[in-house]
C-alpha cells in the first residue's frame, strides 16, 4: 500500500505526458489498492418506486425516463431530492401489462439529516403526472430559491419556489410549455450575461403514439430505433425579468439544427467568459453550439470534434457531464452512450478542440457492451483529482431473448482517477454500492449526509432508487463552496471557480442541469489531499472576480458577490 501511494504521488508529480510519469501511473494501476468506497445504504422515508409507463407496446419513450433532481429546495443547508417518474402511455383498459402500473407522479422528498427523508410532494405541490423525463432547478427570478423546470413527453412544467415551502406551476403564464413535444435533457444559463436565467430545452424527436411502428429483431419486439423518428429542433427561451420568457430558438441559431437531444449541459468549454451548450444526441452528432457572448450560438461539433467520436462515428448517446479530469485547467466532456458503443471522454485541448481519449486514458473500460446513462465527474477520495461515475443499463427489457449475454438490469461502473490522464476500473473492488444491478438512469451526487464528501443517489428504472454513502476519504481535506451572485444570477450559474494550494489547481463551473437529463452539483466540492489552506479566485459571470487568501480547508463556506466587485 505505502509503495502504490508513493508511485501514485511521483506520478502525479511528473509534467504531462512524459514516458516516465505514464508508467507510474500504469505501476500504480496494476499494484496499487485503491481508496475508492461506496457503500449502500436504505435512507428512511424513501418510498419512490419508478414506473416507465410500459404497457406492452414497446413505446420509445418507457426506457427514456427518467433523471432527478438533487438541490436544496428549503434553504435548510441540506441537499433534497427530486425524483421524476413515468406517465400513462396507454389509455385506461388497453395495457397488456396489467401487474405494470401505467403512471406515477413525481416525488419530492426533505433531507432532514443523517440519512432521513420526509415525502412533502403533497406539501410542496410538486407531484407532476406526466411522462418525466429532463428536469433542472435554478432560481430564475433570482429571489433566493431555486425553481424546477419539468421537460416531459407532453406539457412541461416550471415550478416557481414561494420559499415558504412551497412551489406554483406558471408554465402557462411564463410561457414555456414547448408545445406536446418529447422531452429531454433541460438546463438554465445566463446565455446573454444580463444577470438572470434563460432556459435551454432539448428536443428528443417527432413522435405520435396513434401511429407508431412496430419494430420486430429475431421475432422479438422491441422498441424501435430512434432514427425511425424524425429528429426535433431545441428550443431556447429567454428571460425577461418579470416572471415570462420569450422563444428565441430562431434568433438565437438554434432551430436551424434538428438532432434527437438527450442530455445536456451549458458550460464554457473555451474560456472566454460566456456560456456554451453541448447536447448529446442520440444516434446523431452532438451538438456544440459556441456563444457569441450576446446568446447567439454557431454549431461547432464537427469543427471541434465533440460531434463524432473519435472514429469519426456517431453514437446513441444518452448523458453528458463535464469536469477537469486532469487539471489543466480546461474543462473535459463525458458522453455515455448506447449497447457496442463505449463512453466517450473527450478531453479538452486549450479550449480549441477535443480529442477522444476514452481508449488511452481507461475511461472506456467495461463501457461498450452495457448501455450507459448517468455519470459524473466527481472527486470521490478527495486526492485532488477527479474520479468517473457511470451508471448502466440496458434498454430492452427483453434483450436477454436475442443476445444470452444482455440483461436489462447491469452494475454500475466506478473508475478511479489514477493521475497522469489516466482511469482504472475499480466497479468490483469499490465497495457494497456497485454490486447491485438495476437499470440505472438518472444520477446525481452531492453530500447528501453533510460529512465533507460526495454521495451518490441512483434513479433506478421500474425500481426503488440507490443510494451509496461515501466512504472513500481516508481523512483526507475538502473544501464545499456555495456562491451567491448579486450582480450575475443569484444562483451563480455559469461562474468559474478556481482553487490553488501548493502542486494543484482546480477548477470547476457552477451548472443547472447536466449528466443524464438531471441536476446536481450546485455546491461546488474540491477536494485537497493533505492542504489544509487554499486560495480561492472566483470568476464571475459579469466578468468581475473575488479573491480569497489562505481559506482553511473542511469546511463548506458561502461565497457573495460584492456589489462592488474586482474587475
């Protein structure tokens, strides 16, 4: 153990790429034991169960649903949970699965500490029927409580937060229902820098179930591929301040490109102070569509190489998160996709370009023959770098009786960030949580326990969701910082924090919505091996910083932007 730490620190030490430093990290790979631990645990009050909506007509839309939400709804300093849930598909009589409950509503639970829930959907006002599929939170009217925003096969729904426990539905009067589209991944971001939240919606693709095709493999029916249906354009709403958004998609540049969205995440992937969105897009080119900084965007996924893979193929891709996997300062893509096709980690070249180094960096391991949907990019043993979550599971629930080597439900993969640009698969090794196999969906991570340290929580296809506690720190330093903006959007989305300490630099971005079409994160978490002091620079939308020296680690501290603040 004492030689896989020294390797693995002399590695990480070494200047990226060189020979030597490749083969430590190998060395460390092969002999060291890794940290990484995520056990299950059974919180108390959860009683969500996911129900798809099947009913024995293979619908496009049942294996879709559904993401979650991870946010602090109350205001009370711990991390609540948002579950989505499938609707009716089939009316009333004609399901051929009875013992399958057509639809369920969608279920808001308080964390109330050490692992105890309390269901107050009811309370809240929340208990959305529809067919859920994206879904973000994000204080748009910027009153200090953040909103959700519902992207469902149907109508969508956003939720207006009263604080006093409480949420509204206003979609009809802020004019954001979509019309009765296919839902998918959904984000806010400040595309214009005016210092509120717009709303991006992805677009999965055409459909009408009074006419849908029946799709037959080996005599099998199943689910038909999604490029029998015509792809959709996304939309872009922007804010207008007073409780109402206006569509934009045709002036902005988004409706000119059709693709069949699944997640999404807005992040400025070239560093130059506005914020980009990347889509991932199943059975299409992902798109990347650059902001001019006034919210006019150019689509640049073939020009940067985020579009196709690193083969030049297009890939059924489902979640798409981001991270500085290796700490140079730019921020990396994770892209999860579908069954022979493994997840892609795009690695970022100065901003200008990415290059797909899913094979060379191990990311890919295990990743090709499962299909694959949530994921993060999260620092589990707070070693200062970044390791990868990806959650698995297959679409067909019947595709054991074509292919004896497929199942519906698969383990979930963890990947230990070993330094150097370099991953190693640890999903056997790493603890209770990755045992179980579910048909994973949607994940999030955020320290749902309030211990320093990220946990993750499991939306789980027709089943009960997963929760896995963190027990990877070894005593290791952390820092959780959560930003107020006053001048840009309270939420601080889209500001760029970076956190320096003798030997390490990180940097990471405030996000709504990302991974597969959910939300986490809004709490910005390092972590720092043995500092016990960083230095803080925050880079804040408007273009203004704050500066904090010598901060001690282990704590979560809120940072406010100054009215006055450093240009």
């Amino acid at each position: 153990m004492e030689l896989a730490t020294t390797l693995r620190q002399l590695a990480k030490a070494l200047i990226y790429p060189t020979c030597l430093g490749w083969w430590l990290a190998c060395l460390t790979a092969a002999y060291g034991q890794g940290q990484l631990r995520l056990e299950e645990v059974r919180p108390d009050g959860i009683a969500f169960e996911h129900h798809d909506g099947s009913c024995g007509r293979y619908y496009i839309l049942e294996p879709m649903s559904a993401g979650l939400v991870v946010f602090d709804f109350d205001g009370d300093g711990d991390q609540d949970i948002y579950f989505l849930n499938g609707g009716q598909l089939c009316e009333a009589g004609q399901s051929t699965m009875p013992d399958k409950p057509a639809g369920r509503r969608n279920a808001l639970y308080r964390n109330d500490g050490n692992w105890r829930f309390t269901d107050v959907t009811d309370d809240a006002n929340v208990g959305d029927t529809h067919h859920g599929l994206g879904v973000t939170a994000g204080d748009f009217n910027n009153d200090g409580a953040p909103d959700l925003y519902l992207n469902n096969y149907g109508p969508n729904v956003l939720y207006l937060n009263q604080g006093d426990g409480t949420f509204a539905d206003i979609t009809l009067h802020a004019n954001v229902t979509n019309g009765h589209r296919v839902g998918a991944g959904t984000c806010f971001l400040d595309a214009d820098r005016d210092g509120d939240l717009d709303l991006y919606v992805a677009n999965y693709c055409q459909l009408s179930l009074d006419d849908y095709p029946i799709s037959m493999k080996q005599g099998i029916r199943m689910s038909p591929s999604p490029t029998e249906f015509a792809a959709e354009a996304d939309s872009l709403f922007r804010n207008n301040g007073d409780g109402t958004f206006t569509d934009i998609s045709q002036s902005s540049g988004l409706s000119a490109h059709a693709g069949r969205g699944m997640g999404a995440v807005c992040a400025d992937y070239d560093r130059d102070g506005d914020t980009d969105i990347l889509v991932a897009n199943d059975t299409d080119a992902n798109f990347l569509f650059q902001n001019d900084g006034y919210g006019k965007f150019d689509e640049v996924g073939l020009l940067t190489g985020f579009g196709y893979d690193g083969g030049g193929a297009t890939q059924g891709s489902m979640g798409v998160t981001c991270g500085d996997y290796n700490n140079d300062g730019y921020l990396d893509f994770h892209v999860t996709s579908f069954q022979a096709e493994h997840a892609t980690l795009y690695e970022s070249f100065r901003g200008e370009y990415f290059s797909d180094v899913s094979l060379q960096s191990g990311a890919a391991q295990g990743t090709k023959q499962p299909v694959t949907w949530g994921n993060g990019l999260v620092d589990f043993d707070h070693d200062g770098d970044r390791d990868l979550f990806v959650a698995a599971g297959h679409v067909f629930d019947n595709v054991h009786l074509i292919d004896q080597n497929m199942h519906y439900e698969s383990a979930n993969l963890l990947f230990e960030n070993i330094g150097h640009g370099r991953f190693r698969n640890v999903s056997t090794t790493a603890g209770s949580g990755l045992l179980p196999k579910y048909s994973t969906r949607g994940a999030a991570f955020d320290d749902l326990d309030a211990d320093g340290d990220v946990d993750v929580v499991l939306l789980n296809s027709r089943a009960a969701p997963t929760f896995l506690e963190n027990q990877s720190t070894a005593g290791r330093e952390w820092i959780q910082l959560e930003l107020h903006g006053r001048i840009t959007n309270r939420d601080a989305v889209g500001t760029r924090v970076e956190v320096r300490c003798p030997g390490l630099i990180q940097v990471a971005e405030v996000h709504s919505g990302h991974g597969y079409q959910g939300h986490f994160g809004s709490t910005l978490h390092f972590g720092l091996g043995d500092h016990q002091r960083v230095d803080i620079e925050v880079q804040w939308l408007d273009g203004s910083t704050t500066l904090l020296s010598q901060v001690a680690a282990g704590q979560s501290m809120v940072i406010v932007q100054p009215q006055q603040t450093t240009p």
